[in-house]
C-alpha cells in the first residue's frame, strides 16, 4: 500500500500523432495534483503488456521523467513524446490507445522554471525536439506574458512533419490575451534537413555562432537584457552552453538568479 500512495492510474483521453516517431497525448488530472510550468511529471506503464491489465506492482513499472506541455490551470495533463525505436518505456506508451492506463507521481518535480532568471525584458526559449514541452506549458501562462516584452520560441527539427504545435504556436503569437499584457511573441520554426517553407536550416548552435538567429528575430542576445531557457538534446546543450557562457550568459543556480536555464532532456 505504501508504494502505491507514490503514484495514481490516469487514464488517457486523447492522442495526436506529429511524424510517425512523434506523438501527444493527455491524461486525467490527478487530484490535488499541481505543478509550476517548466516542471515534469514520472509517468509509468507496466514493464510487459502495457494494454492489458494485471496487478500494479512498482517493480513491474518502468518511470521516466516528462515535461508537462499542458498549462497549469488545464484539467488535464498533456506530455509531447517521441518514440524510440529500442526504448522499453516509449513502445510501451505508443501502443496504448485512448482510455489505456499511465501511472503518474503525485510529485512534480524540476527547476526549470522562469523564477530561477533574474528580471530581463527578452526570452529566449530554445527547443530541440521534444525539448518543446515546457516551454509551451510556459506560454499559456499569464506570469511569463508580464515577465518579459519578448518572448522568441526557437524550436529545432530534422524534418518538416517533425514541427509538432506549429500551427497553434502561430496562432498565438498573435493572440489577445498576449498583447493585453504588451508583450509580444516569435515563433522560429528550424529544420535542418529537408527544405521548410519560412524554416532556418542550420542547427541552434551555428545559428548563435553565426549571429544569423539574432537577424532573424531583429534583437540582440546579451546578458544585460536576455534571458536565455535551453531545453533538448545533449549535444545542443553541450554545445550551445559555452557559446553563451563566452558573452557573459551565467547559469541559474539555487538562490542565485542568472540569465541561461537548462534542462537535459534526457
């Protein structure tokens, strides 16, 4: 009994297929369940047989860590997920339909959170991925809309079919709730391999080399009024970290605001 007051069965109540290795989906809110946007949720589904039910043992759940995409005031949670060819936990998840079961923590847990930047006028959101998550559980927020005058969502594919939410994220960018707070939003859709319409094509680091992200977007990085949140694949992390840390980009710490967050994604 302990081990199952760690966790509840959620139901899912929506799917949405991206790219054949990328997908959505919702759960059932947990109740009492809450969390700050940028934070992520353990889910888990049984080790074998994910469809089927039998006994809820937590030695017989795989867990892993995913961002929260859905806002915070929503009644459900959403998560953005790919699908890895060798990975236990993403083909068990895959296989489940709508009104399959997921386990979740009654824990959020993460700091991947706008309180941990010191005050800035200009956000800089980059993605790889599904390193996206967060950042869109960020943008259905009021605090982040009067945090800052402008808020650039750079999300980094390798294909076309591969820019999950792009439709929405446009959409918003032009949304009321938005301009009441005199804040504005850029969406910077990036694929670097097959050609995309209104798409850059370099990969997140050579563009900051380059200084060909900062044309585009028609504002200067700099620690003095930029806030920089990196999210997505080890290698652009690793990458992209020093670059900014050479112009003066220090990292968040606890009690200790800086103007870079980053959050290894897996």
């Amino acid at each position: 009994m302990e081990a199952e007051a760690k966790f509840t069965a959620e139901r899912i109540t929506w799917l949405r297929p991206w790219a054949p290795n990328l997908f959505s989906f919702r759960l059932t809110r947990p109740a009492g369940f809450d969390f700050v946007p940028g934070q992520f949720a353990r889910l888990g589904v049984p080790r074998a047989a994910a469809h089927e039910a039998q006994a809820v043992a937590e030695a017989k759940i795989i867990w892993r860590a995913y961002s929260i995409a859905s806002a915070r005031a929503a009644d459900y949670l959403e998560f953005f997920s790919i699908v890895i060819p060798d990975g236990e936990f993403t083909l068990a998840l895959a296989q489940l339909p709508v009104g399959g079961t997921v386990y979740v923590e009654r824990t959020n847990y993460g700091f991947f959170t706008i309180d941990r930047l010191a005050p800035g006028r200009d956000l800089w959101m980059l993605a790889t991925g599904t390193g996206l998550a967060p950042f869109l559980s960020m943008l259905w927020e009021a605090p982040l809309w009067s945090a800052f005058e402008n808020l650039v969502l750079v999300h980094s594919v390798r294909y076309p079919n591969e820019l999950a939410y792009a439709d929405q994220i446009r959409a918003y960018c032009t949304h009321a709730k938005l301009a009441a707070e005199g804040a504005t939003l850029q969406y910077v859709p990036v694929v670097t391999r097959g050609a995309a319409h209104q798409a850059l094509s370099a990969r997140i680091p050579a563009l900051l080399q380059s200084g060909a992200l900062e044309s585009h977007v028609g504002l200067p990085l700099d620690p003095e009024h930029s806030r920089v949140m990196i999210c997505g694949n080890p290698e652009m992390i690793a990458a992209t970290r020093p670059l900014l840390a050479a112009r003066g980009f220090a990292t968040s710490r606890r009690g200790k605001p800086g103007q870079m967050a980053v959050e290894n994604y897996w």
